[in-house]
C-alpha cells in the first residue's frame, strides 16, 4: 500500500471501511490511537477519506483494523475496556492510577 496514490473516490471508500470495521470492534478513536501510537485526528482523516497516498500510518492502521475483525489483536478486550476508563475523566484516571499502584504493592 505504500506510496500508492489514491483518488478521492478510493480514498473515501477505504475510509468508510476502516471506520466499519473500527465500529463493528466497538472500539473508539481514542483506543486506536492508545493501540497504534498514530493520533486520533489523523486516524479520523483516514476514515473520512481525507488522504491521497497509502502511507506507512495507513497500513498500520488498516493492518490492525484487519487483526481486530479475526479476533486477533494485541490488546485483549481487557486492556481496551481499561483504557476507555482512562479517557473518561481525571477521576477515573487517578482511580486506575491507585489500582494500579496497589496491584504493585502485591508483588
């Protein structure tokens, strides 16, 4: 895919197909990007079709995308579910914060 020029017609159903397959995973833009390390406003302007080539962020994006529809990604939904939490509010961050550290004191 890479370096492969796209027309805005192709560009736009591409990105309607990775914004499907994102939906159909329940997974939000936030957890992609958590996932990726690619930023959510560039993995929303991939699914509006808002690109002209096929770069590297863009295969890794639809490479995941692939993963996730066969059940096969990285993450486990557990690790998905608590990043959600994360997002939602400093609250919950600091909540997930003390989780965590009391998880470590039982090393």
């Amino acid at each position: 895919m890479n370096s492969i020029r796209k027309s805005a017609e192709e560009a736009k159903i591409l990105g309607a197909s990775l914004r499907e397959s994102r939906k159909s995973a329940q997974m939000t833009l936030k957890e992609a990007e958590i996932e990726l390390s690619i930023d959510a406003g560039q993995l929303s302007r991939f699914e509006r079709g808002e690109f002209k080539i096929a770069s590297p962020n863009l295969q890794k994006y639809a490479n995941f995308l692939q993963k996730v529809d066969k059940g096969e990604s990285s993450q486990p939904e557990l690790v998905r579910r608590f990043a959600r939490l994360l997002g939602r509010s400093e609250r919950h961050f600091a909540a997930a914060r003390a989780l965590v550290a009391a998880l470590d004191a039982l090393k």
